[in-house]
C-alpha cells in the first residue's frame, strides 16, 4: 500500500509487524492458562507475556498517534489505561470490600509520584543526554501542571484538615463534591488540549516531530492498531493483577512496608506509557513525551476518584484519601521542582537527574519509612 505525503511523494503505508499481533494474543492466552492453576513456575512466564504485552502497547500506541496526529494520540493512550485502571480498581474495591478504603489513595499516589519523578525525570535524562537541550511548549506544559497541582492538592490533602469528618476521610457530601469538580477540571484540560488551544500542546515548528513526514498509516490499519492497543493493555492490567499475590510474598518475605506492592502495581501499569515517553524523548520528541507524562497523571487522578467516590457512596464504605504528612511533603516538592524545571520551556541534564533523585528519595522511603 502506498500514500502521498506533503510534497506529494509516494510512500510505502506502514503495514503491522507479525509480532505485535502475536504478542498481546500470546498474552491473553497466558492470562486464560492461569484457569488451568499452574505451578509456581508459571509466574515467570506471566512475566514475559507482560514484558511482550507492553513493548505491542507501545508500537500500537504510536501507529494511532501517527494517524490521529498530536495531542490526540497520546490523549488516547493515557485515557485508554486509565479507564483499564480505574475498571481494575473498582473491582477490586468491590471484591475487597470495606479493608480496600486507602487502595484508590493509595495507587493514585504511586501514579502520581512515578509520572512526575520517574517518568518525567527519566525522559528529560535521555532525551538531553542525547541531544544536549530539548524544547517545548511552555503553555501546554503550565496548564497541565496547573490542573495536576489543583487536583491533587484538593484529592490527596485536603482531606486531612476538613472539619465535619475526622481525616483522613470527606463526608459524603464534600465527596460528592471533590468528585465533580475533579471532572469539570480533568474535563477542562481535554478540551483545551484537543480543541480550543491545541497548539499549545503541538511541537515546536522546525522540531524533530514538526517536521516528520511519513505516510500516516491508513484507516484499517489504525483501527487494527487501536483495537490490539486496548487489548494489550487490558492484558498488562490482567497480568499485573495475576502478578500481585507473588509481589506480597516478596514484599513480605523482604520486610517491607505493604505501600511497596502498591508501587510496584502501579509501576506495572504504567510501564507502555513510561516507554513510549522515553522513546519519544530519545527522538528529541520532548513535548510528546510531557504531553504522555503529564495527561496521563492528570488522567489517572481526574477519572479514578470520581468512579471511586461513585463506588464509596454507593456502598456506604468510608474511603480514605489524604496522605499522610512526609507524603505530603513529597508530593508538595515534587509539584514545586516540576514546576520549576519545566518553566523555562528547556530541559538539560540537570533537571532529569534532580526529578530521578526525587523519585529516589521517594522509593527509599516507601521502603524505609
């Protein structure tokens, strides 16, 4: 198949490697063989069908960003796992009962900390460590961070200083109420991104993706692409969840704190935005890489509490949302240093390796609180 780029040249349509249709039906098939109760050596093959799980996901995820153009394809991929994620932690709370009231508070947290530290900092390390300087666009980028900030803050640590329930806990009211105007500001930011301020989130002109020609790839293509992308992430959610009781175990058997495994969990289901972030910047495609980074905190905090707070009033369980106080503090620095490293629209070495100590600080005191 061919198609005409800008100029008017043919080009060759991407056609679908063999390997990215095997990998997530290898991985489906993996998951159903956990029905059959294998051994204890069947983990390790959960482990590689994740690992082949992600690495579709990823080539998938940039077949459609390379036909939806940008910012929506990377809107797609961190909405995509998102709705994934929050459909797992549903379930869970509905299975878990009651004892999973900080499981929601808790996943957000990890998400949050490893988008703004580890997968930021990472893609800033790369990328300029590859091409010296690397540039964006400093709007998108202040809208986005400003709406992470406002979330968060109200979700994560108001909580704990509300008067007509003790913290770290809303009434049902003031639940209700975060709950919505966590949408209307995750909402907000959408349509700014894909409608009314689009350029604010589109590559530099005369940028590495500004100037990339290649044919799109064609319709049936795409939506093959899109329906395998979702498949693989539904399987990275699944495997992740089938990976978990051997995660306790070796959490437990470590002597480290149980907030560990939740780290970990969510460090799995970020893993196919995390390498196409770091793809991207390796590509001097920094601006995709924050577009991926930070919709995809936003995402992640904006969709999850409102269906848990659906879930927390629905049931009558109380649900526990604010951090605890060196979290806090984590988090207010994490914010802070983000801000500042992303606020002249240039990243160098610097800022990835500070975001990375960041992160490091945070993984040792998870570990050694």
């Amino acid at each position: 198949m061919k198609g005409l780029d800008i100029m008017g040249r043919m080009h060759p349509q991407p056609v679908l490697p063999a390997w990215t249709v095997a990998l997530p039906i290898f991985a489906w098939l993996v998951f159903a063989g956990l029905l059959a109760g294998p051994g204890a050596w069947y983990g390790a093959l959960l482990t590689v069908a994740l690992l082949g799980a992600v690495i579709a996901a990823v080539h998938h995820a940039e077949v459609v960003a390379h036909r939806v153009g940008e910012p929506y394809g990377t809107l797609v991929l961190a909405i995509a796992i998102t709705v994934i994620e929050v459909g797992l932690i549903v379930t869970l709370m509905l299975a878990g009962g009651p004892a999973t009231a900080a499981l929601a508070r808790d996943t957000v947290f990890a998400a949050v900390m490893i988008i703004l530290n580890g997968m930021l900092g990472l893609c800033m390390l790369l990328g300029a460590s590859r091409h010296h300087e690397q540039t964006f666009s400093l709007d998108g980028v202040s809208a986005a961070l400003a709406t992470l900030a406002a979330i968060v803050v109200l979700t994560l640590v108001l909580p704990n200083y509300t008067l007509t329930t003790p913290g770290p806990m809303y009434s049902g009211s003031q639940l209700a109420f975060v709950a919505v105007v966590s949408l209307v500001l995750y909402g907000t930011f959408v349509l700014v991104q894909a409608v009314r301020h689009r350029d604010y989130f589109l590559p530099a002109a005369g940028s590495a993706a500004a100037d990339e020609h290649a044919a799109p790839p064609s319709v049936r293509t795409t939506l093959i692409s899109l329906a395998l992308m979702l498949a693989c992430l539904g399987a990275v959610v699944l495997l992740g969840k089938a990976l978990a009781p051997a995660i306790e175990t070796l959490v437990a058997r470590a002597g480290a704190p149980q907030a560990l495994v939740g780290v970990i969990i969510a460090a799995v289901v970020l893993m196919p935005e995390s390498l196409a972030a770091v793809r991207a910047a390796r590509a001097n495609r920094l601006q995709t890489s924050l577009n991926l980074a930070l919709g995809s905190a936003l995402a992640s905090i904006g969709l999850t509490i409102p269906a848990v707070a659906i879930v927390s009033l629905a049931t009558g369980w109380t649900l526990t949302l604010g951090i605890d106080i060196k979290s806090t503090v984590l988090l207010v620095l994490s914010l802070m240093v983000a801000t500042l490293s992303l606020g002249t629209g240039r990243t160098t070495v610097l800022q990835g390796t500070i975001h990375l100590v960041v992160f490091a600080v945070y993984l040792f005191l998870t570990i050694v609180p």
